[in-house]
C-alpha cells in the first residue's frame, strides 16, 4: 500500500513566548514491513536551530528551538510512505515456542538481543501492577504458546474494554484504566504492555498512524484521522509481532509505524519547553491518503 501521510500540530498561545526547544518524532519509521522515501516538514515560525538524529530507541527525531517571539507554532510533516503485507498469524502460528520458553529466553539466555531486555521492565506510564498481573494470568495457562497467548490478550482487551475518547488524559493512571475499564488506543497498548510484562515476555509500545474510510457515501474529511497505538511482542526466531488491541486485530500494510519504545513517553510526537506566563490551545489534525500508483 502506498500512503500520503501529512500531521499537522498548532500551538496556540495566550501569551507571547519568548523562547522554545521542542524535539519530534514524526518521521515514519523504515524497516522490512515499511519504507518512508520522503519526508517533508514545515516549522512556522522558522526555527533558528534545527537538527535530525536517531534516538536510543532506533526512531528517527528531530530537535528545533524558535528563539524569538511569537503567539502560535505549527509543524506539519508530510510523508510518502509504503507499507508491505506481514502474514503474523500463519507464521506464528506454526510456532509451538511455549510463553515460558519465550520468558526464560528474554530473562536469561545470553543470545537474547541486549535491547529487548529492556522491554521486559517497568517504565513510567506502565508500572508493575497486581491488577496487570490479574487480568493477564487467563491468557497464560501452562505450554501455551506466547503467540496464542498474546493474542488472547489482545481480544480480552476488546471486549473487556470500551473506546471512550476524553475519559482518560496523558497522565490518567494506568490503575484507573484498569478500574474503570475505558480509555483510547495509547490506554489500551499500556494495558496490554503492562499484563505481557506481568508475565516476563518482552513488550514494546508501538505508535503510528492507521488508514481510516469515511461511511459509504460520504466523502473523507481532510484531518479527521488520528495518531494511533498497538503494542509487540518479542517472540525468538519470529523476532517482534504486532497488535492492535483497539481493533483487535494483527496489524497489516494498513497500519504504518512511526515509532517505539518502552511506552508513551518514548514515543510522544511533539514534546517541549516553552518560556512563556500563560496557557496554551493545542490542536492536531491527521490526514492518511492511499495512493493509486
């Protein structure tokens, strides 16, 4: 699938600031299920430094800090994106690797990749929770596959959960979600997290972008679709397997990834610091085209 990605983020401020550092992660990732050619962005007010990196987490990001005054800021970036098929479930399903093999692999063996260790621990929007340990155990008999059993996960999460836009904020508990069982898509992957976790397995957070088609008959509005988030898993000789919890479903070339990390907070498209005495209006619209080529 070929898409035309295009974000937009608006600052608007009550007062005048004088400065801001403001750092970005909205550069689709390239990896083997995806491939980004082209990402344009526009910073208006034009900042006076502006540099692109790779984080720790493999995700591509830039740093820009407008050192003059102004009233509002927006960023847009446009991306040319193409996503490629991935058959998750017929090639995990024919693996029988047992959830206490993947475990124990991603604990204690020394050929586990250093850096999916670091997804087994606790982080700072999913902390270790009794409530997460709870909900998980069903899902984990003994033997079960670690496929099978995240994908039970994945459907619990479906059912037992209701989309609710604006019952929950950034800093909403991850306890509270679990009480009142509401939430959005960035609440239900750190629930997910949190319960694989629970049980040893190696569990990332995944944000990105989903297409979405307008009701039959009615034209698609430009700006209406959203950022979205699903959560991996590490299985050995697979390597990372994705669901989309929201959907309860594997993800496919319709999902396109911007990055990873061990939660929101490694992830968050636009986060800074601003020099200023008064409030702020944030508005974020999203627009995913599908492209005939």
């Amino acid at each position: 699938m070929n898409y035309q990605v295009t974000h937009t983020t608006k600052y608007i401020y009550k007062e005048s600031v004088a400065l801001c550092h403001n750092e970005a992660k909205i550069f689709p990732k390239n990896f083997k299920s995806q491939v980004c050619s082209d990402t344009e962005i526009t910073i208006e007010p034009q900042p006076e430094i502006y540099n692109e990196k790779i984080d720790f987490f493999g995700n591509s990001c830039i740093y820009f800090s407008v050192q003059h005054p102004h009233n509002k800021m927006e960023v847009t970036a446009v991306s040319q994106v193409q996503t490629f098929p991935e058959s998750y479930l017929q090639l995990n399903l024919s693996s029988n690797l047992s959830w206490e093999a993947v475990r124990d692999f991603v604990s204690y063996s020394l050929d586990a990749p250093i850096d999916v260790k670091q997804y087994r621990l606790n982080s700072h929007f999913v902390p270790a929770l009794p409530a997460a340990r709870q909900f998980a155990e069903p899902s984990f008999w003994p033997g079960r596959s670690a496929f099978e059993a995240a994908f039970d996960i994945m459907q619990r999460i479906y059912s037992n959960f209701k989309f609710v836009p604006g019952f929950t904020t950034i800093s909403t508990p991850l306890q509270d979600v679990f009480k009142q069982k509401k939430g959005v898509c960035q609440d239900f992957a750190h629930v997910a997290i949190a319960c694989m976790r629970s049980m040893g397995l190696a569990t990332r957070y995944v944000s990105g972008y989903i297409e979405t088609l307008p009701p039959v008959g009615k034209e698609k509005l430009v700006g209406s679709d959203a950022s979205h988030a699903w959560f991996s898993v590490y299985i050995p000789e697979t390597g990372w397997v994705d669901f989309d919890p929201t959907n309860n479903m594997l993800p496919s070339e319709k999902h396109i990834t911007v990055a990873w990390g061990r939660d929101f907070l490694d992830v968050t498209p636009l986060k800074g610091v601003i020099f200023s005495s008064g409030r702020h209006e944030l508005k974020v619209s999203v627009d995913v085209r599908g492209l005939d080529i």
